[in-house]
C-alpha cells in the first residue's frame, strides 16, 4: 500500500533521487526523476519488467499509467519540491 513506506531524499542537492522503505523496512527501491529528460525510473521489480517504455529504461513524467506505486509515492510527497528546483 502507498500509505505504508518511507520516502526519503538522497540527494538534497538535485532533489531528484529517492529511497522508499517499506514500513517493516524490508524493503528498500531507489526512484529517480530527471526533469530535464522529464523521465522517472524505479529499480523495484514492478517497475522494471513491466512498466518502463522508454528505449533505455524509465517512462515519462506525465505518464501516470506506467508509473509504479513507489514513484507515485514520491511524486505524491515531494512533487512541489521537485518542480521548484
């Protein structure tokens, strides 16, 4: 469930790399959004193998559809951060 991980940033600089935890803490993905290419990428299993579209891995910022629940956590929390930078 989204309610029931962690959110945290990397990288405070570039606020643009995650860990999310799940909250037993078991379980740990890294979420990377690159505004500049406006791609999102998840190492979680879900992610990787079946819902990335771009050529060389991720999917695009605006498309929800193919986002996994670890990247929309991040994009829930942290959006507003993200885009001011």
């Amino acid at each position: 469930m989204m309610n029931d991980v962690k959110v945290e940033c990397i990288d405070k600089d570039h606020l643009g790399l995650f860990t999310v935890k799940s909250s037993d803490g078991k379980r740990e993905y890294c979420v990377d959004i690159d505004l500049d290419d406006m791609t999102v990428y998840c190492d979680c299993p879900d992610f990787k193998y079946r819902r990335q579209t771009e050529r060389w891995g991720g999917a695009l910022l605006n498309d929800g559809s193919h986002h996994c629940k670890h990247i929309k956590s991040v994009l829930r929390l942290h959006w507003r951060d993200i885009k001011s930078r």
